[in-house]
C-alpha cells in the first residue's frame, strides 16, 4: 500500500505492506521513534501510535526535540 507522508515540508511517497504500523514506517524512513510523532495530515490531526496499523491516509511526521 502506498502513503504520502509529510517531513518538515518534504513530501515522500512512501509503499510499505498493507497492514504496516507506524513503527514500520518510521524503521522504513530510518528514524528514530522515541523522536517523532506520526499523525494524519489532516485539518485536525490525529495522533497514530507506533503500535497501531497506518490509515488510508495522507500522515505527516513531526520531528521533536527533547533533553534536559
């Protein structure tokens, strides 16, 4: 299945198999997961936790900062 996932203002097409979580995403975009949240782009996002299947629909990932 393919998503449109959005990365700071970088669009990419990304195909991964039906039934992926948004933890195989973030493995598949080489990203670290304790350093991101992935939501649905819409006009209200919705938070999609690692654990659960991706959406029919377009995501964006949000970079994160953390430390103390």
């Amino acid at each position: 299945m393919k998503w449109q996932v959005t990365i700071d203002d970088e669009v990419k097409d990304v195909e991964l198999p039906k039934g992926s979580t948004s933890n195989d995403l973030v493995r598949h975009l080489d990203l670290h997961p304790d350093g991101l949240l992935v939501v649905t782009d819409e006009e209200t996002m919705k938070p999609v936790p690692l654990v659960s299947k991706l959406p029919d629909k377009p995501l964006r990932i949000i970079l994160v900062a953390s430390g103390g």
